[in-house]
C-alpha cells in the first residue's frame, strides 16, 4: 500500500511525524479516512480521536479541534493538544493559553472511547 507523509502540530511541539498508510479524523460532519492520494482539501478538526495506520502498527492520538490540511506532499493536523491514547495528560501539554473548555472535549472523548470500549461497542 502506497504511503504519505503525516504531520501532527500543537502550539507547544510537533507531535508525530512519519510514513503512514493512512489516517482518520474527526469533523463536525462526521469522521474523514485519507489514503494516498486523497483530493486536496481543508476541513474542521473536531475534539476526539485521530487514527493512524502504518506498515506495522496501529497508534490512536486524542486531540482537541483544530484543522486538517489534505494537499499532495501529505496531509497535517494541526490541533490545539494531542496525546497518545493510554498517555496521562501532561501539564506542559496543555496550550499555552489554558483552554480548559477544550482540553475537557478531549478528556471526555477519551472517556467514551473507554465506556464503548468496555462494552463492546467501540468499532476499530
């Protein structure tokens, strides 16, 4: 399977960069996959999981809203906080302005993602 280059972006760091085959976001219309390829774009990130799928592994990154850029040379997130599922929140990974109200969207994102998960409902 063909790859691109995926780049995720908080104001505080650059959070992941690399190879993938391919990656899903959440938006306000519902959730959008991108493989190799995919049609040129902008659209609406929405608080809640970005799937990412290369060669090798599966990760999952919970992130705030934010943008997600699909052009030729690969697509990038640019989101307000990222963390990778499992990872505690850490307090220099919070936006320098204190977003409280968004950085609650995530952690209540991630909470129903753990709820659906335990009972079965989640879909991979």
């Amino acid at each position: 399977m063909s790859t691109f280059r995926l780049h995720v972006v908080t104001p505080m760091r650059d959070f992941y960069s690399g190879e993938v085959e391919y990656v899903s976001v959440e938006t306000p219309d519902g959730r959008e996959g991108f493989l190799s390829g995919a049609l040129p774009r902008v659209a609406v990130l929405s608080a809640g999981v970005i799937e990412v799928k290369t060669s090798v592994i599966k990760t999952r990154i919970i992130c705030g809203d934010g943008l997600v850029s699909v052009m030729p040379s690969g697509v990038t997130v640019l989101s307000e906080h990222c963390r990778f599922e499992g990872d505690e929140v850490e307090v220099d990974e919070r936006p320098a302005h204190d977003d409280s109200v968004k950085l609650a969207k995530t952690k209540l994102a991630t909470s129903i993602k753990n709820i659906r998960k335990r009972k079965g409902t989640d879909v991979k």
